[in-house]
C-alpha cells in the first residue's frame, strides 16, 4: 500500500490535535483542535475530518515517559488508536510523541508572544506527523 496523505492525532482527554502529513513533500501541517464530549472523541468531527482530507493512514501520537516507560495517557492513546482503527478501518501507526507538547510550545513562544492550548494541541500534532514521515517514508 502506498501511503501519500496521511492524518495525525495529538491525543487527550479534553482535546485532540489533529495535523495532515503527505509523503511526496515529508511535510506536516496544524488543522485543528477538536473539543472531547463528555471526556469522549467528537466522533463525528473526525469522521468529517477523513471524510475532508481521504487520508491512507493515521498517526496517533502515544506518550511516553522520557525513560520509555508507559503512562496512564500511553494507554489512553493506544485505546483511541484501537477505536480510530475499528470505526475508520485505515491503516493505524502509532508514534513516540514524547516531548511534542514542549517542542510545540517553544516554537509558538519564538513566534508570537500569546497562544492557547488548541494551538500547541494542532502543532504538537504537525510535530508528531512531521517525525512519523521522515522515520518512516
């Protein structure tokens, strides 16, 4: 199979960042920040996401400590890339996204001086897509 778009999720509990990657560039882009209902995925906003953007496969970042070692939001995350895999049935690969919060948040600081949360969450997800691509296309 040949992967040329491809969408990445930075996830959590109270929102998702979600980024678009294609290989024939090995970039990344920010798209969004969905809002979690009820401490649940917005299904239906990233229904309508794969929909938009017709992705052969997804990211889904997985958070480890700097040790390697799983934590409680590791098995979150690997939770929501099982149920991103049985409702979309693509290709699912997860990816290391330790430190792309902070990454995210160092590079918003050197451009501008204010920000939120929905931005570091879509550019922590760009982070996560950007080093899946250069790993593995």
């Amino acid at each position: 199979m040949s992967i040329r778009q491809v969408l990445g999720f930075d996830f959590g509990e109270k929102c998702i960042g979600v980024a678009s990657g294609q290989s024939i560039t090995c970039s990344a882009n920010p798209v969004t920040t969905l809002q979690s209902i009820n401490n649940k995925p917005d299904w239906l906003a990233i229904e309508s996401l794969i929909l938009e953007w017709q992705p052969d496969a997804l990211i889904v970042g997985l958070p480890f400590y700097l040790d390697g070692s799983k934590s409680e939001m590791t098995e979150r995350a690997e939770k929501f890339s099982r149920q991103l895999e049985g409702r979309f049935h693509l290709p699912i690969f997860t990816h290391n996204e330790a430190l792309s919060s902070f990454e995210a948040e160092q590079f918003l600081q050197q451009k501008k001086k204010q920000h939120n949360k929905q931005d570091i969450d879509k550019i922590a997800a760009a982070i996560i897509v950007q080093s899946w691509l250069e790993q593995n296309i």
